[in-house]
C-alpha cells in the first residue's frame, strides 16, 4: 500500500487502516465508516501522530513534497509571515553574511546584520561617506605613506637638461635649466659670480634690447667704432607709447616730463618742436605744437624724441653730414636759442670764422665773455670775446700789452685776493729806448710787498737760479736786483721773460693770466699744472708745418687728445706706444685702469668719415659691437671682403646657426664654395653648399 496521507475523514481507506489498527476485520459494507469516538480506549484526538489542522504538533520526520506538476510544494496563507514560498530553498538560510576586507559587522542570516567600512589609514569615515583624509603637504622630500594625511614620493631634478622632470633647486636654491621661456620678469636679473657669465653668444644673439638705462664697464684694445650721420648726447630723450595726431594739444609721453622743456621731433621730409607745458595726469601733458612754423605733424607710436630741455640745460652734438665737428650746446629761452659753448672740429660760422677752419673753440662767443680757440693758423688764442689777449704760436707766446705804467692798467694783468689786487705784471713802451715787462707787487696797508725765487736741496745737491740779461754782440745787458735785502725767492710761481725780441730769436713771453699750477692751492710736487677758468688746453707743433697735436679739457666731463695733419701730408697718426726700454719687459696699454664707475665705460671707434657714427663699440661689461654700418671685418687678413672674412681655421664649440632661408647665391669664384639654407619648394629646409661652377650639392633637407 503507497502512503497516503492520513486523516480523510469519511473515507474508506482511512476507514479500513483504522480497522486494522484496532485489529478488527472489514465487516462493514462498502462506503461504511467507524468513527473515532466509537473506537475503544480512545479519545476523539488522541493520534498524536498525525497533523492537526488547529493544534500545534511537532513534526520530527523529514517529509518528501513531490507534487505530479512543477508547481509550489506547499503554500502560505494571509496571516503567514512572508507568505511566498515558491522554490523555498530553505536549505539557503544557514548561510551567513561575511565581512569583506576593509569592512567590519556581518553575521549569520539569523538577524538584521550591518556592514560597516573600517577607518583605514588616509580615510575619514561619516554617517552617510567615506571621505580621504586631508593630504599631508607635499615636498621634495615627502615619502610615499598611507599614514594619516596620505602623502607621495616626488621625483624632482634640479638640473633636468633635455628631459621632463618636476622641478625642485638644490640646498644653494639652484636650478639649471636647458631652456627657459618667460613672459615677465619682476625683479632684478643679477648673476652669481662676477664677470663669469654672459648674455648671448656670437652665435646665438638677443634680436632686440629695450633698456631705460644701461651701464657698462669696458677695457678693449686697438678699436675703432663708426657713427654716421649726427649724433646727440641730450638732455634726455624717449619715444611715443602711442600715435599723436597733427591736432592733439595733450601727449601721452610715457615717462614724467618736465613743463616748459622744448622737445625736436624729427623724421623723413618733417620736423617739429613742441614745448610741454602743465600736466593732465599720468605721464599725459599739455603741450604746444609747431613751435617752428612749419607745420604739426602725425608721429606714429614709437617716434623718439629729443628733449632739449629749457635754458641753460646742455647737449653734446657729434655732426659731420655737412661738416665734421663736436659741439657742446646749451639751450635758451625759446625752442631755437642756444648758445655754442665748446666745438671740435670746423669752426666756420662762430667764434669770428667766416670759411672753413680746423680747431678748438671753447667758451660762448659774446660781447664781454671769454673764449679760447685754437687753429692751425692763429695757434692757440686767449681772448676777449673778439680781442687776443694771449697768444701761442710757431712764434711763441705773445700777451697783449699796455700803454700804461702800472699793473692797475686795464689791460694789465693783475693779481688779487680776496677782492684786493696784489699786484700784476704789464709791458709798456715808453720811449724809443725804453721798453720794459715789470712785474710789480705793491704793498697793502703795512704788509710787507715780496717776490719769492726760491729753490730747495740738501748738503749734497746744489740748488741754482740762473736769471740772465742778455744783448748779443753788445755790452751793458744788466740784471738788477734791488731791495732792502737784495733776495729773490719765488716759492708759488716763477715768470720769466727770455731772447732779446729780434727776429731770429724766439721769445717767450709770460705776463700774467697764464698759471702753470694753482694759484689757490699749492702745487704738488713732480706735478705740472695748466689751470684756466674753462678748456684748459696744450697745443704742440713743429715749426715752419701746419700739423700739430693738442690736448685740452674741453669740459668737466670730456677731454681730447687730438693730432691734425696739413692738407697733403699723406697721413695722419696718433701713437699710442708702450715701449719698454730693455726690449724684454711686457708692454701693455690698459684703458679704465683706475675707473670705478657703475657707469659705462666704453671705446667707440667712429666711421672715420669727420662724422659722429659709432661703427664699434667695445665695452668693459654689457654688449660690444663691431661693423654695425655694414663694413668688413678680417681676422688674419687685412683686405677682407666680407662682413666677417677670414684667414685660418675656424673652431666652434657650440653650434652653427644658419636663421635665414636664401635663395642661391652666385657662384663663388675658383677654389671656393658657399653654404648656405634655403627652401626646397615644399616648405622644407635645405642645407647646400654650391661650389665655382654653379653646380648646388643638397647636403641635407629637413625630414
């Protein structure tokens, strides 16, 4: 008999298992039922065993549910917890929820389990995220680490060369890099080491320099720098920061100005002064325009300017397009007063010249005023404003003389302190045999008058005065001494007069005006002074030539040695030799041996053509040029024919670089050939080289 489920009440089967539970055979007919409240012994439930529909039993025998269709084994009514059983699986809930790495909690699936995220190293964990900590701060020498505020390792180089590195200085806050690209700099740009590095190479040069100052110290040897053209020094100078319009009454100069200055601008077919006069604001001022007449004008941005400044404010000019000279200017009132002060060179139209004359004119020419020129004709003059009052020649020196027969004759020349005259020297002719230069020191209240010759030796040197009047081939030249004492001694300045005035004899005359050393300081030993109120100056010639060579001081801040040549002589040099006598020692000319300036110190070689272009510039420090006016310049040949040619070998220890594509050139001559870059027609670069008869070898194109 299969197994079938017990406790259909009313049913046979369930009505013949009880019978034989009972031991009882089938005596009922078919269909007939015993119920359990007739069986003997028993209550109506009091089978145990089997399931109650509305008593609570424990089953303890494990059931199989193998319904004939796929279908739930069993279901759930309302009240059931859960009620879905479809599949049910309940073998699965003995399994426990596990806590991963890096989370706590967890736990049999017995209960309501959490998983919570554990606070690892760098992390923060919150109610509703976990958030990293907040990050240590880096440095170049933070380590890798989790622990607390997470940090890393940098990789960094001090020196990276060609390669991408992070970058950190060394301990002396160095960095060394391969190339550099900046759009500003704000503060000063100052080396490590002195003299030690540079700014550029002859190869690799900076295009352009916009500096407001700059200041250069320069030792060079055997220079010549050309300037054409005309060259200013002025009182200050600049350029537009934007257009300015003909109509404009106010300019934005870009820099501080000062009001009533007069200012040149100048450019091709056009000129005009303009005067600036109060502030608008900023570096933008009022100004009038056309001061000149001519017209105003348009300036684009970028003009320069030259700030002439008002009166008495100075320039140097160096001209030499219509006729060579160096002139030193100061401005007047109005935009076209000045007055000439100093010129070198072609005196013509000032100082009383009317053609062409080289030389040396210092001093305003004006009524009353003194001034000093020097030209191959007149020789070295002294004057008046138009009158000579001393004069130095192939003849000598000649000092105008009086008519009179003292010292305080106005055209005697005197000496004074402190306001008073102590005494002076005059020449006068009295009669046709009298004919004296008198040097006459009067006395002053009950001072004592004196006249000091003096000399000075020790026990074993003789100290001599030789004082000699002298007539040729004749008697009675006397000297004569008179006084109290009858001693001559000269201790400040000595004044002599030699020859006897015929005219084959050269005379010196010397009678006052003339200081050879200070009259307010004394003089200092081995040292000979020339001291004049303004351009003390040295001329030197041969006699019988117009060639001579001169040096003056022509202003507090120039002086000029000069060697001039007659017209015809062929040449005309300037030595400047050290010659060591025993033919061994080391000779040397150094320039700015002794200057400690934080100026710039520099040798400028002009063009060479009486004009004021700088050619070449060689400088103590900063940047130093030559050939800027397109010259030639030769290293091992004298005859070059190229900007830079030549003789010898050539090493580099860095690179050559060609910066601009040319078309081919002609064909060198015999026995050379050029190199050059050029574009192949697709926009490639080239490297060739053609040789002398026209054929071009491509040595290299850009990939």
């Amino acid at each position: 008999m299969s197994n079938q489920k017990i406790g259909r009440r009313g049913a046979i089967p369930d009505a013949l298992r009880i019978q034989t539970l009972n031991s009882q055979s089938k005596t009922g007919a078919a269909g007939s039922a015993v119920s359990h409240s007739s069986l003997s012994g028993l209550g109506a439930d009091d089978h145990t065993q089997y399931m109650h529909i509305s008593t609570a039993r424990t089953v303890t025998a494990q059931h199989q549910f193998a319904p004939s269709l796929a279908q739930a084994p069993f279901s759930l009514g309302a009240n059931a917890q859960g009620q879905l059983v479809t599949g049910l699986y309940a073998d699965q809930l003995s399994k426990s929820v596990i806590a991963g790495a890096g989370l706590t909690g967890g736990g049999a699936l017995t209960a309501d389990r959490t998983l919570a995220v554990g606070a690892g190293l760098g992390l923060t964990v919150n109610a509703d995220d976990v958030a990293l900590t907040t990050p240590g701060t880096l440095s170049v020498s933070s380590s890798n680490s989790s622990t607390g505020s997470h940090t890393h390792a940098i990789t960094s180089s001090a020196a990276p060369g060609g390669t991408a590195k992070i970058l950190a200085t060394t301990a002396a806050g160095l960095l060394t890099l391969q190339e550099l690209a900046v759009t500003t700099v704000s503060s000063d740009l100052i080396p490590g080491l002195t003299d030690t590095y540079d700014l550029g190479s002859s190869q690799k040069l900076w295009r352009k320099g916009y500096l407001s100052e700059m200041d250069a110290v320069l030792f060079a040897e055997s220079t010549i720098a050309l300037v054409g053209g005309w060259f200013i020094i002025g009182h200050d100078q600049g350029s537009l920061p934007a257009d300015v319009a003909a109509a404009d009454t106010t300019i934005d100069f870009g820099e501080a100005m000062i009001p009533n200055d007069f200012l040149e601008f100048r450019a091709a077919l056009k000129v005009e002064y303009i005067k600036v006069l109060t502030l608008v604001g900023g570096t933008t001022y009022n100004v009038t325009r056309n001061l000149d007449g001519t017209g105003a004008n348009d300036w684009p941005a970028g003009t320069p300017y030259l700030v002439l400044g008002n009166t008495g404010d100075g320039r140097i000019e160096l001209n030499a397009y219509d006729t060579p000279r160096i002139s030193m200017v100061t401005q007047g009132a109005t935009y076209n007063a000045q007055t000439e002060l100093l010129r070198i060179g072609d005196l013509d139209t000032n100082w009383g010249y009317v053609a062409p004359t080289y030389g040396l004119a210092i001093g305003e020419y004006a009524s009353g005023v003194a001034n000093i020129v020097i030209d191959s004709t007149n020789g070295l003059r002294l004057r008046s404003y138009t009158t000579t009052i001393l004069q130095m020649n192939s003849n000598g020196i000649a000092i105008a003389s009086t008519t009179g027969s003292s010292y305080q004759e106005p055209n005697a020349y005197k000496f004074t302190s402190g306001g008073s005259s102590r005494g002076g020297l005059y020449s006068r002719v009295q009669s046709s045999i009298l004919n004296d230069l008198a040097l006459r020191i009067p006395r002053v209240g009950s001072q004592v008058a004196q006249l000091w010759i003096t000399t000075d030796a020790d026990n074993t040197v003789s100290s001599n005065i030789y004082l000699e009047a002298y007539q040729q081939g004749a008697t009675g030249a006397a000297m004569h001494i008179y006084g109290y004492e009858q001693y001559i001694d000269f201790t400040k300045a000595l004044y002599v007069a030699v020859g006897d005035g015929s005219a084959d004899v050269t005379d010196l005359r010397v009678a006052g005006g003339l200081y050879v050393g200070s009259i307010a300081t004394d003089p200092v030993a081995g040292k000979i002074y020339i001291e004049a109120a303004a351009n003390p100056q040295l001329k030197l010639n041969i006699a019988g030539s117009s060639s001579y060579a001169t040096f003056y001081n022509s202003a507090a801040t120039q002086s000029l040695i000069q060697h001039v040549t007659a017209s015809g002589s062929g040449a005309a040099d300037l030595l400047l030799d050290a010659a060591p006598l025993d033919g061994s020692s080391v000779a040397s000319i150094r320039l700015f041996r002794v200057t400690n300036t934080s100026g710039r110190a520099s040798l400028d070689i002009l063009l060479g053509t009486a004009s004021a272009t700088q050619n070449h510039s060689f400088a103590g420090t900063g940047d130093s040029y030559v050939c800027v006016n397109n010259g030639f310049f030769g290293i091992g040949k004298n005859n070059p024919s190229y900007t830079l040619d030549v003789t010898g070998n050539i090493a580099l220890s860095n690179i050559l670089c060609f910066t601009v594509e040319i078309s081919d050139p002609i064909a060198p001559d015999a026995n050379q050939a050029k190199v050059y870059i050029r574009d192949n027609g697709s926009g490639k670069t080239q490297l060739c080289v053609r040789f002398a008869t026209g054929a071009v070898q491509v040595i290299a194109t850009e990939p």
